[in-house]
C-alpha cells in the first residue's frame, strides 16, 4: 500500500515540477516578447526617421524638420564630464577602501555612506544638485552642473564594482610584491590595478551607460528642452587656445529630448520621440554589451 | 653594487599623500551623503513656515500651485503607493521565478546567457520604458478594457514592474546560489524533487537575501520617476484605482520643475518637501534591505 | 561462488551490483565493480582516498545525477523489487525513497528540529499528523537523539552540537523506512566521544535497516561491518566477511593497505 502512495506520489510531484518548468519558460518568452515589443516599437516607428538631417538639425517647431544634434552634443559634453570625475573618483574610494581603510568608525560610515547612496532615487540627486550646485554654488543649469550630478549618481556603481574587481585578486600576489620591496602605492600601481582592470572598466561602461539615460535628476536641475544652439567650443584660435566657457553653458541630452517630444500630444513628434528612443536604446545596449563581453573575456583570462 | 633606494623622507611622504588623497575620495561619499540631507532639509523645513503640519497631513487635495492652494501629500502617496504596488505584483512572482529557474534548473551555460539578458531590461533607459508604457503598453490595453484613461497607473506599473524584474531575479539569485550545495543534496537524497528542495529548503534558507531583494525592488519602484511621469499623468487624485489616471512624488517634482517657478515660491520649496519624504521612505526600505542582507551573507 | 548463491536463494539479497562502471564525463571513475550486499548487514568501503568508494556509495542514491555529464553503465540491482537503480529508465526519486544517504558533513536545514525529521515524511505526500509526530519521535529515539531534544523539538536544528546535527541527519534519513541507508564518512567531521556515538548507533540500527558506509577509518570499518569491499583506483580489490578480509586477506594489494603501507 505504502509503494502504491509512494508512486502516486511520485508521479504528482513530477507533474508539479513539469508545470514549474512551463510556467517558467513561459516567462521568460513573455519577457523576450515584451523586450521584442519594445524594440519593434521604437524601430516600426522611429527607423525610418533617422537620416543625416535627423542626427544634424536642432529641435524644431515643426515635427519633420527637428533633430537630435544638441542633444547628442549635450549628452556627449555632460558625459565628458562624468568621466572625468567620476572615475578617477570612483577607483581612488574602491583602491582606498580595499587596499589602505583600517577597520575603524569613520570606515564604516564611509561604506554605509556608499550602500545608502546606491539606493537614493536618481531625482533626489536632482534635488541635492538644484539646491546646492544650480542654488547655492551659481553653476546654474549648466553642464557643469549636469555632469557633476551624474558622476554622484554613477559613483557608488563605479566604486562597487572596483572594489570587487580588486578582491578577486589573492593576497599571495600582494606578498609576493612587497617581498620584492615595493612600497605600497608601487605594489597597487604595477599590481593590483592592472590586474583588476577588467572588472573596473566593466563597472564604467555600466555606470555610464546608467548615465546617459538618466532623465530625472538633469530636468530637476532645469536642463532645457528646447537648444537651438551648441555650447562653445573648447579649442580657441585665440591664445590660450583651450577655453571652458562650454561648461556653463545650457543644455540638453538625448533622454530630456525624447521625454519632451513624448510629451506632446501630436502624433509626429511622438516619431521623433522613437527614432530618439531607438538611439538611445542602441547606445545603452551596446554598452552594456561591450561590458559583459568584457567580463567574461577578464573571467576567462585570468583564473586565481 | 646596489642600487641606493630613493631617499626614505620623500617615499615615505610621497606614500603618505597618495593615501590621504585616496581617503579624500572615499571620504566623498560621507559628504555627499551629508549634502544631500542638509539641501533636502534646509530646503524643505521654510515650507512649513507657512503650513501647517495638519495641513500636509490632514488634507486629501495636493494643488500647491493653484490659486486656491491645498497641501495634502496623501494624493501623491497614493499614487506612490499604487504605481509601487503593482510594479511588485509583476516583479517579485516573475523575479523570483527566474530565480528559481536560474539557479536550480538551469544549466551554467544557459545561465551565465539567461541572467545577463535579463539585466539588459535595466540596462534600458526608462524614459524609454515611459514611452513603450504610454504608446504601447496602455493603447493594447485599451483593447480589452475600452474604460482605461490614456494616462493611467496601471500600465505605468506594469512595465516598471517588468523593469525591476532583474533587480529581484538577479538579487535572489545570488542568495540561492550561496546556499550550500550540501543542503539541497540532504533533501534530494531523501528523495525530494527540485521544485521541493527548491521551495522547502533553498527558498527558506535563502530567505533573508531573497528579503532584502524585494525590499530594493520597493525602494526602486517607490524611486522611479520617468516611467510614471509619462505614462500615470500628472494630476494628484487621491485614489486607488488602478484604471485612473495619478501624479506621483517623484512625477511631482518634474512637474515642477519643468516650469519656472521663483525659488523663493512656496512651489518650489514644495518639491524640496516630497523629495524629503521620497528620501526618508527609500532610506527606511534601503537600511531594512541591507539589515536582512547582512543577516544572510553571516549566516553562509 | 557458492556463497553468493547461497544470499540468493536465502532471498536474503539486498543489493546486487553486476558489472558496474562510472564515467564522470571522459574519466572511467569506477570499473567492473561486482558487489553482492546482504539483508541487515553493514558494508564498509574502504580504500585510499580516490579509489572510488564515495562515487560508488553516491551512485547508489543516484546522487551524481545532479550534475551533467556523468553516466552509469551496468546494473545494481535492489532485492526484492528486482529494479535496477542505475537505470536510466528508473527516476532517480525513486531510488531515493527506498535508498536514503547521510553525508560527511551534518547538513541539517535551517529549520526546527521537528521540521528535519519530518521532511521526508512531508515530501512523501503524508499529511497526517499524529502520524508524523509519531515516526519523528520514533526516529529520533532510535539515533538516540530524544531525551536531548524532546524539550525543545520546535527550535532551530542549527543549535545542536556536530555529533547531535549527524544523528539528527540519521533521523531525518530514518524516518521515511527506507531499504537501505549509505554513509559517506559520516564521522569525519567529528569528535572521538560523538565518532563513538555514531558507530554504536549504526551497530543498532543494521538490525532493521541495510546499511553501507564509506570510511577513511580503518578501525571503524572493523568496528562497525559485517562485510568489508576494499578499493583502489576504481576497482574492487577484494570483498568478503570483515573479519576476514582484516585478518588474512587473499590480496597483497589488500594487506599492504591494512597493514599500513600505502594511502
């Protein structure tokens, strides 16, 4: 009797594990689906749209003659500004933390500082930035102030993903360094880093890819929406040469763009808001991608 | 002959700069933290100069800008609240799900190729999701439930759930995976089924990680602003009705601050207002998520 | 020869293994293995570390089917039901339902003590109560567990001491009656006092249940078995009645192992 129950049994909880298993690929075909959907949609409606006037012209009054040009220089521009502070930034605290911080009080309120900010919705940081760096500092709705907005934003995933790179790297190899007689910064500078470079550029192409579509935070500190010009150009042909007027200047990005003409109730600028959204996408996707070929490259190549 | 060493004063004081600029950035992070709490702060407490704590909390109107102003946060609380809601009710069950599926069933190669695929979902920019929410999602909607406005919560959370999925299913994952391979073959060899293991002993061991995944899940939707803004509208309706159309917190603050209000407004320092509450609610989820993290990863 | 017919027609045959091999992908891991186990007796394996008595123990609760890549070739065949349990065809559920297997480490879930034992009982669809209360209670006492946790069944199994978590491990294996039990080292992660403990314990429980054990332990191997397989390099050396097999082994290969010289 005790077989016959364990049979039957069986066989009921082997039906429950094949629905489990349906249910579950046929989740992840919804997703698929969906993340089909999303990408048809942009590029049925917004494909056809993008051409050499689309990517060249400024915003517009008139749907058809609009482009994308100043967004793309202001997302490039607020991005070049991410970069510069936030990586440099980012690997210093992930180095510092790793390699040099004590385990003492003011370590750990730097890393529950680090978690915490990890948290913190991206239109919060628009907040602090409207208050402190537009208010209080006069940066106005540079950007200046954009990109120094962003690498906050992006500087717990830089720091995040540094740290973890340099973990994953034994401690023999620390050893072996200073038994040679390196000083500390020499051990880190010809060891550690070029060893975790792989998993650090992962993490800035990710935390950058975060950044160009991040929409949020820049409207809060009044980037505009309508440019019809592009910032000052760096390279002067009056001595000194290099000029920095192009970081107060005004700005939008592709994502403030495409919100703008999602916005509006015309169907033609919604087009425009595709083809933006297909840029956009691309751009975020091929990063993303780049940074997980690259972590599988460094995961491949070196083996502890 | 060997070589001399650089003198020891310089390396020594080249070696002790280069660590207090490293601390420097480090230390960042506490500053920034500080910042954004004293701006949010000392921006927000001259709202209430001029209204009353009764007034924020007892009122069902939120309409600062009008010429008849209320303030009653409630409205946009409740649009939080229902955008948030059915975000979770999409994320944690598919989330977990995957999770299950990628860390019990799936083999390594079809995982190491499913789990990156589902984190591009937020790789996504979400004024794209905003988009494919209000010209995609809420139009097919509309086909089967003609009643829908064109601005509504509904479709807003649904595909901001769909974007935090890999926030659950990745989280989760990782919290599974770490628990001891020792466990589940005890049950199996008891003649237990995955789904059994999986369910009666990974589930619950792993409980406290998969916890603190849902608990960012919330903070993220409670956070998210483009996709709300687009696709919810930007009326605050004191409502739970899914099918109706609702302002967020977060939705507010762009409202806002697409206009040009005087920064001595009471409109202005009202943003400075939500996003106060905005950062205390996501600061309780985070603090509570990372608690129940910690209490998983010291117990494997 | 005659001894081997002499279990069968006794219908005293618990576990027949006919020409078995194991192959962990390319790797021959286990080769030609012929292994007859009796009703009610203890088996030990032993062997140098390698040799393959742990991947023989696990293939008879079909435990390498959880990882890919690994195939069983031959049969063991589990008396009196005549069901060859490395089959394919045969659900590895099923072996493991009759076949339950303690392992090296305790590995209790993070549950309550009750819950443990109970859980094979539960997953086997039984939902009667008392009737669980009753087995769990029965199995512990028979690993001589329940006069230490009688008082506190409903807190975490995480709190008792290794030795305790192992025979709680025995109890939760026991409790669902299954045909044969297999250890894998079960005493290697713990104390002399709670090593002793177990050993008596599997000396008690070879009355109701069939039992083959895996051990590094030459000793224990004598302590606790009726029979004993020595392997090496995955094949089986020589296997006969304990005494035998430590006192005058027909293998030079075997005395040399007993006696010290190698592994």
């Amino acid at each position: 009797m005790m077989v016959n129950n364990q049979k039957a049994e069986i066989k009921k909880s082997k039906n429950k594990e094949f629905i489990f298993l349906s249910v579950s690929l046929i989740l992840l075909a919804v997703l698929a689906i969906t993340f089909s959907a999303l990408v048809y949609d942009l590029v049925s409606n917004g494909l056809s749209r993008i051409d050499k006037s689309f990517m060249t012209s400024f915003p517009s009054r008139f749907a058809e003659k609009a482009g994308i040009l100043s967004a793309c220089v202001g997302s490039l521009a607020v991005m070049g500004v991410t970069c510069l502070l936030a990586i440099p930034i980012g690997i210093g605290a992930g180095i510092y933390l790793e390699e040099y911080a004590p385990k003492n009080f003011i370590t750990t309120i730097i890393e529950v500082s680090i978690s915490n900010l990890a948290g913190v919705p991206s239109i919060v940081y628009g907040l602090m930035a409207l208050g402190l760096f537009v208010q209080k500092f006069g940066f106005g709705a540079s950007i200046l102030t954009a990109g120094l907005t962003l690498s906050i934003l992006v500087l717990p995933i830089i720091i995040v993903t540094t740290r973890e790179a340099i973990r994953t790297i034994p401690n023999t190899i620390r050893e072996a360094a200073l038994a040679l007689g390196t000083t500390k910064w020499q051990m880190i500078w010809d060891h550690t880093l070029p060893y975790s470079m792989g998993g650090i550029l992962t993490g800035i192409i990710i935390a950058l890819s975060r950044a160009i579509g991040e929409t949020a935070p820049l409207i809060t500190i009044g980037a505009l929406t309508f440019i019809a010009f592009l910032p000052a150009s760096p390279i002067t042909s009056t001595f000194p040469f290099i000029s920095f007027q192009w970081l107060k200047d005004p700005f939008t990005v592709l994502p403030i763009q495409m919100f703008n003409w999602v916005s509006r109730p015309q169907e033609e600028f919604h087009v425009n808001a595709a083809a933006t959204g297909l840029v956009l996408v691309i751009v975020t996707i091929s990063m993303n991608i780049v940074a997980l070929t690259l972590r599988s490259h460094f995961r491949k190549k070196i083996k502890w | 002959m060997l070589l001399r060493p650089k003198s020891r004063t310089i390396r020594n004081l080249k070696e002790f700069l280069i660590e207090k600029i490293l601390f420097t950035t480090a230390f960042l992070a506490v500053v920034i933290t500080v910042g954004i709490a004293l701006t949010l702060f000392t921006e927000a407490l001259p709202f209430f100069k001029s209204v009353t704590l009764k007034q924020f909390f007892g009122d069902k109107q939120w309409s600062p800008l009008f010429s008849d102003p209320h303030y009653g946060i409630w409205p946009l609380v409740t649009g939080t609240i229902v955008t948030t809601v059915i975000a979770l009710c999409i994320a944690v069950p598919i989330g977990t799900i995957m999770a299950i599926f990628l860390s019990e069933y799936a083999h390594p190669k079809v995982r190491e190729v499913i789990k990156p695929l589902l984190e591009l979902l937020a790789a996504i920019p979400t004024v794209v999701y905003g988009y494919f929410a209000l010209l995609f999602v809420t139009p097919l909607m509309q086909k089967f439930y003609p009643e829908l406005s064109g601005f509504n919560m509904l479709g807003a959370g649904v595909v901001m759930g769909v974007m935090i999925i890999p926030y659950v299913s990745s989280l989760s994952e990782d919290a599974m995976r770490a628990v001891p391979m020792a466990l589940r073959e005890g049950s199996l060899a008891i003649g237990a089924t995955k789904l059994q293991t999986s369910t009666q002993v990974v589930f619950p061991s792993a409980f406290s990680g998969i916890t603190s995944a849902y608990i960012l899940a919330i903070s993220r939707a409670i956070g998210e602003t483009m996709v709300v803004t687009i696709a919810a509208g930007m009326q605050p309706d004191f409502t739970l009705n899914p099918i109706r159309p609702a302002e967020t917190m977060t939705a507010y603050i762009v409202q806002v601050s697409m206009g040009d209000l005087p920064h001595d407004s009471i409109g202005y320092k009202s943003i400075f207002v939500v996003g106060a509450c905005l950062f205390l609610m996501t600061l309780f989820f985070n603090i509570l998520g990372q608690l129940a993290r910690k209490k998983f990863w010291k117990a494997y | 020869m005659e001894n081997e017919n002499a279990i069968v027609n006794n219908k005293e045959l618990r576990l027949e293994v006919k020409n078995f091999n194991f192959y962990y992908g390319q790797v021959h891991a286990l080769k030609n293995i012929d292994l007859l186990i009796e009703r009610n007796k203890a088996v030990a394996l032993i062997g140098p570390s390698g040799c393959g008595k742990s991947t023989l123990l696990r293939s008879m609760n079909r435990m390498h089917d959880l990882y890919p890549g690994n195939r069983y070739e031959g049969e063991m065949i589990l008396y009196p039901e005549k069901l060859n349990i490395v089959s394919p065809k045969v659900d590895p559920l099923e072996v493991r339902m009759k076949i339950s297997m303690v392992f090296q480490k305790p590995n209790p879930f993070p549950k309550t003590i009750f819950e443990n034992v109970a859980y094979g009982l539960k997953i086997r669809g039984i939902k009667d109560k008392d009737l669980i209360a009753q087995k769990v209670q029965k199995s512990l006492e028979n690993v001589g567990l329940w006069n230490e946790v009688k008082n506190r069944l409903n807190q975490s199994a995480l709190g008792l001491s290794g030795g305790q978590q192992q025979r709680l491990c025995i109890a939760r294996a026991l409790a669902t009656d299954p045909e044969i039990i297999v250890f894998d080292e079960p005493t290697s992660a713990l104390d002399p006092i709670a090593t002793a403990k177990i050993e008596e314990l599997v000396n008690v429980l070879k009355k109701e249940v069939t039992i083959v054990i895996v051990t590094h332990n030459m000793q224990q191997a004598a302590r606790v078995s009726d029979y004993t397989a020595f392997m090496y390099m995955g094949e089986l050396i020589e296997f006969g009645e304990t005494k035998n097999i430590f006192t005058r082994p027909s293998k030079k290969l075997t005395e040399e192992y007993i006696t010290g010289h190698f592994g």
